[in-house]
C-alpha cells in the first residue's frame, strides 16, 4: 500500500515543470529528486504492506516517505513509481500488492 497527494500536485507545479516519461525512467533518483525538487524521508513504518508516501505540505513542500530496510531496486522502483502518479505522468499500474491512494485534506477536496 502507498499513499499519495492529491494528484496531480498543483503547488508544485508553479515552480517544477512535470517531468517526462524518459526523465522519470532514466535520471539517477538522487538527481530527479532534486529536479522536481522533493526531499526523500525515512519513513518510521514497518509493516511489510507500507511502500512509500508522497505528502504535500501547506507550504507545497513535497516529501518522499519510504520505508527503511527495502531492496534498492524496491526503493528506486517504487520511488518513481510514486513521483509519476503525483506528476500525472502516464504509466502503467504496478500489479499486486501495489495499490496506491490519494488522500487530501477535506479543505482541498473539489466540493460541488
């Protein structure tokens, strides 16, 4: 299980240009962290189902929650995976267990 902001982030995207498929894919995490400008955190949950977070602060600050302890592969794989649902950029869905969920603030939600 994962858990994402509200996706597409519009904060971020004042200041971060959304990145490409290639960009996405290709750039070294450390450097595609910095372009789009989002810390990666030491998530403090263990369980097994927990692959990451992307939360979004007030301040349109966004944070990469993983998990501690994970494959590298893991970690870069679902990394970008997370970073591309939050950036709207088309993949395809990972396959079980990945399941990912966008939670927001009930201040944020569209309201009809």
């Amino acid at each position: 299980m994962s858990t994402l902001a509200p996706a597409p982030v519009n904060a971020p995207a004042s200041y971060v240009t959304r990145p490409t498929t290639d960009h996405l894919l290709d750039a070294p995490l450390p450097q595609l962290l910095a372009d789009l400008d989002v810390l990666l955190v030491d998530s403090s949950i263990t369980d097994r189902g927990f692959f990451g977070a992307v939360v979004q602060r007030k301040t349109g600050e966004l944070l990469l929650a993983m998990p501690a302890g994970r494959s590298e592969l893991e970690h870069d794989t679902v990394a970008r995976y997370l970073l591309a649902q939050v950036f709207d950029v088309d993949l395809p869905k990972l396959s079980a267990p990945f399941v990912t969920t966008g939670i927001c603030s009930p201040a944020t939600r569209e309201r009809p």
